[in-house]
C-alpha cells in the first residue's frame, strides 16, 4: 500500500507489509460457520477458509463486525491485512465509531497470539498513531485512531504517553480537535466513546483520560494558544457535581 513519503507514513506502510507477511495463508477454522439470514452465504463463508483471496467490502464489513464467530481469533487473522489497510484509509464504515473496529481486535485476544503474530498487530498499531499525529496527508482524524488503539489494548496509557512525546504544531492542533470531540461527554461523566469489551474497565480509562487531559493536555493546550473557550471546559473536568455546574464558564450542557 502506497503512504506518503513523511516518516511515519513509510514506518506505517512497512507496518502494513508487515501484516501482510505474518499473516499471508491464514484462514478461518475449517468447522467456522455462522446464519446465512444474518451474516451471508456458505460462499461466503467459504472465502474465509480460503486464503489470501480479497474480500469484497461489505463482505469484509460483515466479517469484522460479527460477534458471533466460534473462532474469532482465527478469522481476525484470516482477514487481518485487508482489514489494515481498510481502516488506514478510512474506509472501515463502523455504524457509530472506530471504536467498533477496536473492539473486534479485542475480540481476537491478539495480545495472547504467538509473539510474531502479536508483535506485528502491536506494530502497526503504534505506527496509525503515530502517523495520525505527525503526517499532515492522514486521512483518519487521531482522535478516532486514538480510540481505536485505546479499544484494541484495553488501555489509553501507551497511546497517551505516545501523544505526549510528539510534539509540533499538528500533534498541538490534534489535541485540540480531541479535546473538542470529547469534553461534553467528559464534562457529563462519561467516556466518549464506547466500550465494548467486557474485559476492558471503562471507568478507568476515562480517570486516567481525564487526568491526562488536566495535567499534560491542559498546559499543552495553554502553551498551543487553544481557545480560552476550550481551555475552560477541560480545566472544569477537575471539578464535581455543583461546582462544576455553576461555574461561570459552564457550556450549558444537557444530558
């Protein structure tokens, strides 16, 4: 797949032939099914016990997204490098959020697979990130990669950390955007996308988003002229119940 030449474009692209490599001859399990009236046909499914055969999209689509594999690892795998490319161009579609995308990858355990399996998955999605961060030409916002990688670990810790040591004008304005996407479901309590995972303990990553964005974000946004506006409903994360609500600076939010 061509990226742009940008550095982290080429680490992304390398990342993406990576996955090509690792994964190149997998298949769903041979005894995989799934309900015609819901999923799709047996030649379909067919075309997942086959390998390294191209999936037309909304097949592609319907795979990813079902929940109801007996092998989900194994499927996961089978369409792993398409699946890749897909999101990294945008193209994924979820009905509500990328975190859909995130919470397939979970479903797959892949962090429990043979290392190579694992170190590869692991890799190309430090490289999205990074690339969302740092590439100007990115196409998916990094406010939705962020959650993405965040579903797909269980953890917003290493991509926080990721974000805090790229810094520039485009990772200062990527915060800003992220930081707009969230603060009215943060400001309500609430992560800003959802979890879904049972594994994953929703309440912490967002006390530790929130955290974050008080200590390292809010001065970053300070030192990156935000908006006073902004700067505002994120410093009122670090308030509770009244004195969050009659603060002279509330935005009105309802919920």
């Amino acid at each position: 797949m061509h990226l742009t030449n940008h550095p982290a474009g080429r680490r992304l692209s390398a990342a993406l032939d990576n996955l090509a490599v690792t994964f190149h001859g997998m298949t769903a399990h041979p005894d995989e099914h799934n309900c015609e009236c819901h999923w799709g046909s047996a030649q379909e499914l067919s075309l997942l016990k086959t390998p390294d055969v191209e999936l037309e999209p909304d097949l592609l689509r319907r795979t990813w997204k079902a929940i109801d594999w007996t092998d989900h690892a194994s499927v996961l795998r089978r369409i792993l490098p398409q699946f890749a490319a897909v999101l990294v161009t945008g193209g994924a579609e979820p009905l509500f959020g990328l975190e859909e995308a995130g919470h397939s990858f979970a479903r797959g355990r892949w962090q429990q697979w043979p290392d190579d399996h694992a170190a590869s998955v692991r890799e190309f999605l430090h490289a999205w990130w990074e690339h969302s961060l740092t590439d100007p030409d990115a196409v998916v916002p990094a406010h939705q990669v962020f959650v993405m990688c965040a579903e797909a670990s269980g953890s917003v810790g290493p991509w926080l950390a990721e974000w805090e040591k790229r810094t520039g004008e485009l990772s200062d304005r990527r915060l800003a955007e992220a930081a707009t996407e969230w603060e009215y479901e943060l400001l309500g309590d609430s992560l800003p996308w959802h979890v879904g995972w049972y594994e994953h303990d929703e309440e912490e990553m967002r006390a530790e988003l929130v955290a974050w964005l008080l200590g390292h974000a809010a001065a970053r946004l300070h030192e990156s002229g935000a908006s006073a506006d902004l700067q505002h409903r994120i410093r009122l994360l670090g308030l509770t119940d009244e004195d969050r609500w009659t603060d002279p600076h509330w935005p009105g939010h309802r919920y």
